[in-house]
C-alpha cells in the first residue's frame, strides 16, 4: 500500500491484540495511528478537533457503542469514512450501520490482506471529479439540468462568494458544496462541514466559532471552532435553515468582517474562508415567517444552486442505480450481482421520496440481502418496506425498458387498473388466474373491477 501522504488513522478495539495488529500495520505503512480502548476515549480523541482521515471501530464497545462512534464522526465531518468491525454479523447490523453511513462492515477476523485493500480504497488519492477524495462522492449524472449546475458552479468555484445550494433531503447537496471546494484554489486546504441541525444551539455555538478556557462549565481548555479549523479552505454549513435567529446575527457578522469571536474571547479572530450552505427548506418562506433573517439569506444567497430531484431526472435513476450496484459489490466481494429485469423495472417507476440518499441506501441493502447472482425485486427495500404487491407485480408485467418517460400511467391508482386489465387479458378474463397472478385475493380483484365500474364507469370483464 503506497500513499503520497501520512493519514490519521483512529482505531477503536476492546481487543488489544487485534489494535496492536492492525495499528502496526497502518503505522508502517506512514500513517500516523491513535488506538482507544473504549467507546468514550475514542469520542474524546473525536472531540479534540484535529480531523481522522478514517475511523475503524468496533460494533462492540464499553461505555459508548461503534454506533455512537460513527454518528459522531458523521456529525463532524460526513465524509470521514467509517469501517464498522464485528465478531457477530448480522444483515440487520450491517443495514443499520449502512443507514447511518458506515463506509464497510467487516467481520472479524480482519487478515492484513484485507485491511491492506480496504485502507488503499478508502484512503485512495482523489479521483478527477470526485469531491472531496471519498469513495463514491462523485456527482455522478446524465441530466440536462445537473450538467448545467456543474457547470455553473465550476464557473464560480474559485470566487469569494458565498453559495447556497438548496434542495430536497437526499440530493446531493453536500456534494456540491465539495465539488465547489475540489475546483477552486482552496483545494489544497481544509474543507470543513458542520452539521447545523444536530447540535443545540449553545454547542452550536461553540462548534462554529471554538471557546476559551473557562468560558462555561466544562470548557476545561481553550477549543478552536470550525471557522478556525477551515481557515484558508471553504466551510459547509449543512442545513442552515435550522440555525436559532440569535446565531443567525452572529454568523451574518463574520460574513460582513470576516471574523469571529470564541465564546468567551476577548478580541475578534481573522479568519479567511469561503461559505457554502445548504438547505432542505424555502427560506423565503421561513423569513415570512420570521424564522430566518432577511439580511442573512442574502448574504448567503450570494450564488443560488438549486438542486432537482431524482424524480426529475429520471434519466439518472438506472444510471445511479447501476453505479452504487457497482461500488457495494466490489466492497461486498460480489463482482457478477447484476441488476435483474423486473428489479430494473420496479427501480425505474419508483418515486424515490428520498432521492438519491433513498436509492443508494436500497442498493446496499439490495446487494446484502441478494442471495443469487441478480438483484431482484424481492431485495429491493423501500424506507425499510416491502414494495406493495401491485408494485411488484407491475414491475413484473411492464414492458422491459419502461420508465416514466416511456408513457407508464402517472399515478400507482391508474397504473394498477392498467395491471389488472392487462393480468386479466393475459388471463382470457379469468378472475382466479388473474388474482393469483397478481399476488392478491379473488375478493379484492373483484372488489377492485366493483370500484372502477362504480366510480368511473371502468369497462370492465362481467361475472
């Protein structure tokens, strides 16, 4: 394993033997190591302000689990990846840890030929266009719209100007504002994302803008916050819709002079760094409501990237769907999984609520509970659910190759008349065959032809 440069390594085990091991082979290899033996101690060596560029941590710990450990990780910087490692897999542990966005999920033990593949990939150098140097963060994408944003923020990634990428949960907004970062000439410096939603409004404070010793009780030394942290680079502030309005005054300031003050400083702090901020909210709205100051948005507002969803570009949903099928099979070691046809089908007429986050998360889980060589429709969990009987059975019976753009019935009412007229004339109108077809009782077939004959007067087979 060569890297062109040292990274920090935390490695989080109750077993010594296994630490020692995996901590000798990173250090040889030029990484710099720190090793905790329980949960607290490694949240402690997270909270201390110096970024890990991977975290390796055990399922089990005392004191705080690695699930803790990963969620705080997340919170300070989402594109740190995290490797989960467990002595007792489980598909369900492994979904959750995926959900909360673990990078691997190993079982123990770990051999150095493992480790050796997993810390090449996940400490890679950085791809040509993909932010942020992170497995899998590239914007990946065939639409007429997307490109046009790209295109538009590589225009102004090198400027001073603020930018405010707006869009639904699951986008991809954060990956915007890394890209903005990777084509500018702060690259080379640090990109720093905070979280606003996750962290009361006192921490938050204090997160953003660091404290002195003994600025309020258990401030036990003086902390830089992430303005400090970010200095010469851009920071992200992840949904800023969520910032209370007396932070909101405080962060219109460091924008106007370009300095903050530490909770309990005395002088104000230069610092030089380019804002990008996100939200999921229409923050015209929220100023009406008197919940973000007006003067604040446009300062943020600076450069508008608003980001569409995935069920408008629906180009992109096979495209996507193919990539993550890709990527979680190579980590997974399942080089042939395919995507089958009808699973390709019932992917190509969800509405993806969750977007992209939705879709990539139902790819993992798809290429964990996939037991042959294809994905099938069986695999495939939609916020944790089965997809509906008639969804399945749509997917089925549609044409292959349909999509919404390919003339499908615009809502599941419409398309689950078309499917039981199309199950019955596959059936020369016979209601038993029909229904068993459809995965559903001869008593709701009937009740549903009773209902489309009633309400629109649906033609329909007579008893």
């Amino acid at each position: 394993m060569a890297e062109a440069a040292a990274k920090r390594i935390l490695i989080v085990d109750t077993d010594q033997e296994l630490a020692k091991r995996l901590a000798g082979f990173l250090a040889r290899a030029g990484h710099q190591v720190k090793v905790s033996m329980s949960g607290p101690e490694a949240l402690t060596a997270l909270d201390d302000g110096y970024p890990f560029d991977l975290v390796i941590t055990a399922l089990s710990l005392p004191g705080a689990d690695g699930m803790e450990v990963l969620r705080r990780v997340k919170r300070r910087d989402p594109a740190t990846p995290v490797v989960i490692l467990t002595s007792q897999g489980s598909v369900h542990s492994a979904v959750e840890a995926m959900k909360e966005g673990a990078a691997d999920f190993l079982l123990k033990p770990v051999t150095v030929e493992l480790l050796e593949e997993l810390s090449s990939r996940m400490l890679r150098p950085r791809a040509a266009g993909e932010p942020g140097g992170r497995p899998g963060r590239a914007i990946v994408t065939q639409d007429g719209r997307m490109q046009r944003l790209l295109q538009m923020a590589k225009a102004v990634a090198d400027s001073r100007a603020t930018v405010l990428v707006s869009g639904e949960s699951g986008t991809g907004k954060e990956l915007f504002a890394r890209y903005l970062h990777e084509n500018s000439s702060r690259a080379g410096a640090p990109f720093v994302a905070v979280n606003c939603a996750s962290l009361p409004d006192g921490l938050l404070e204090s997160e953003l803008f660091g404290h002195e010793k003994g600025a309020f009780t258990g401030a036990i030394a003086k902390k830089p916050g992430k303005f400090e942290l970010a200095h010469g680079g851009t920071i992200l502030l992840d949904e800023v819709s969520e910032m209370a309005p007396a932070l909101q005054a405080k962060l219109l300031r460091v924008l106007q002079e370009g300095e903050i003050d530490r909770v309990g400083g005395k002088r104000p702090q230069p610092v030089d760094v380019r804002v990008v901020a996100t939200t999921n909210r229409d923050l015209k709205a929220s100023i009406e409501k008197g919940e973000f100051r007006e003067d604040l948005f446009y300062r943020l507002n600076v450069i508008p990237l608003k980001v569409p969803p995935l069920r408008e570009r629906p180009g992109d949903i096979l495209l996507l769907a193919e990539h993550f099928l890709a990527r979680y099979a190579a980590e997974n070691h399942r080089p042939g999984l395919r995507l089958g046809e009808a699973a390709r089908r019932l992917i190509a007429v969800h509405p993806w609520p969750g977007n992209v986050r939705e879709l990539q998360n139902t790819m993992e889980r798809a290429v964990l509970l996939s037991q042959g060589e294809e994905i099938t429709p069986a695999a495939l969990l939609f916020d944790d659910q089965m997809p509906p009987p008639e969804a399945l059975a749509a997917a089925a019976l549609a044409p292959a190759g349909a999509s919404p753009e390919l003339g499908l019935p615009p809502t599941l009412r419409d398309a689950e008349k078309v499917l039981i007229m199309r199950a019955l004339d596959h059936t020369e109108g016979n209601r038993t065959h029909a229904a068993k077809m459809l995965g559903i009782s001869v008593r709701t077939l009937r009740n549903k032809l009773h209902e489309y004959r009633s309400e629109h007067g649906f033609a329909v087979p007579d008893d």
